[in-house]
C-alpha cells in the first residue's frame, strides 16, 4: 500500500459555504494530480460541529486532526480565515501550506514528478 491510501483527508464545511470551492481549487492544485481519498461533510448544527472537530468552515482534517489549528480553537459554525506567511487572510489555507501538511501527513509526495 503506497502513502497516498493511509491519510484520510476530511473537508468540514457549512451548506452553501463560500469558501468550499477554493479550499478544493487548493487542494487540487496543492496534489498535482496524485489521488487521495476524500471525504466532503456538510456540517448543519452546533452539536454536529462539536462531534466533527470543526473549528469552523471550512475546517480541513487529516486523519481526524486539524493541521492548522490553533490552541483552544472553539467549535464553530461561522466563516473561518486562514492566516498565510505574507500576512493576509483568505477563506483557505494556501496551495504551499496544503503541500507541506499533506507531505508531513504521508499522504502526497514532493517528488516533482509529473
């Protein structure tokens, strides 16, 4: 079993949320073709959002854990931002910040291979 099968990549998001096209756009862009297993929930109460982990939308998971979360993240059903290394803020983590999380999860490798 190679590593792309072991990692189990969870997208949380709240029904209509704004941001869910570009967290996928990035997340795409940041596995340059190779497959990983996905799994796509929309979250629609608090009790929910608490029982997923989701910090708010949209909320990455990788093997069940945020990789970008922060100390004493509260569950949450509202927008959420992602901070990039520039210092500006969109709705998703960036392309290179999903490559570096994915790579150190085991479930995409920097191989520049096409």
């Amino acid at each position: 079993m190679n590593q792309s099968e072991t990692t189990r990549v969870t997208v949380l998001t709240v029904p209509d949320c704004p941001n869910a096209p570009l967290v996928r756009e990035r997340i795409t862009e940041a596995l340059q073709g190779r497959a990983v297993p996905m799994e796509w929930i929309e979250v629609h109460d608090a009790d929910e959002a608490i029982r997923q982990g989701m910090t708010g939308s949209p909320t990455l998971l990788l093997n069940g854990v945020d990789p970008f979360a922060h100390d004493g993240p509260a569950p949450s059903l509202s927008c959420r931002l992602y901070r990039h290394a520039d210092g500006t803020a969109d709705g998703a983590p960036t392309a290179a910040d999903l490559r570096r999380v994915l790579t150190a999860s085991g479930s995409s490798e920097t191989t520049g291979k096409g």
